[in-house]
C-alpha cells in the first residue's frame, strides 16, 4: 500500500466560493483492472491563510505585501511570533467588514487607508469596475505600521 500526500495552495483572493472547490482523485492498480474515485471539496475561508510548516510571518508579510507587525496585531492568539505553535499556523490576513448601504470601493480604500486594487485582490467577489453591494462581506488589511494618506491630502477618519 503506497501513501501519497496533496498539497494544493489556492491563489491569493479566491475564498468563500458557497460550493466550495471540488477535487477528485482517482487511483488504479498497476494493471489497471481496479479505479477507486475519491471526490471531495475544499473551502477557503475569507481573510484566513494557512502557514506552512517553518514559514514566517516574514514572509506571510511579503507574500501579501504588507508588514509582518500587521499579520501579528490581526492574531492575538499568536503568543510568540518568532516560534509559531501549530495550533498558531491559521491566521487571519485582517478583518471582514460587512458592506453597507451607500459604501462604494473608493470610500472603503479611503477608510482603510488600502489602494482599491488591493481591496479587489483580497476580494475577488468585487466586481471588475469596482462594484460592491450592501452585505457583501470584504476582507480589510488596514495598515497598523504606517499610513500613507491618499492623493497627497491629510488622513481623516470616518
């Protein structure tokens, strides 16, 4: 009996599909006189992200091009972030936020001090000219390190 082990990373933004993503997996004999199918499916969770063994929040920071203090301050479960427990691999990315009526992408980059191209990145459910719709739920990275306001103008809050 041979044991074989799949490893499959999903792309950055593509989460939270209602039917999951369906796998299936055939094996034979050597002769091919026997097929087992094995199918089953996979759901990614909005703003989470599964570390692999001996990655680092470095480079989960890098990956998603924000600093590593970030991917920290969004897991207050992380005791150590130099020396992850494997309880510590699923992590959040940032936070959902559930779209309200009259919020556009524009607005919500400007909330959260985030490009709107990086909001569509994180949320591949947004539509290509940037729509959104009230109850759709977003995943936000808001910067806790720095905060580069927009369009050279002073940073206001809403």
């Amino acid at each position: 009996q041979q044991t074989y082990k799949v490893v499959w990373t999903p792309q950055v933004g593509v989460d939270d599909r209602r039917d999951g993503f369906r796998t299936c997996l055939v094996a034979h004999d050597a002769f091919f006189m026997s097929t087992q199918r094995l199918c089953f499916s996979a759901v990614v969770r909005k703003c989470k992200y599964c570390m692999r063994e001996g990655e680092t929040l470095e480079a989960v920071g890098r990956r998603f091009g924000v600093d590593w203090l970030q991917i920290y301050m969004a897991n207050p479960h992380i005791k150590d972030p130099d020396n992850l427990a494997p309880s510590e691999r699923l992590i959040n990315l940032g936070a959902l936020y559930t779209v309200r009526a009259g919020d556009y992408l524009e607005l919500l980059s400007q909330r959260f001090f985030q490009r709107a191209d990086e909001l569509q990145r994180l949320n591949t459910d947004v539509d290509d000219d940037g729509g959104i719709r009230a109850g759709m739920v977003m995943c936000v990275m808001p910067p806790v390190c720095s905060v580069d306001c927009l369009y050279g103008t002073d940073c206001y809050t809403y």
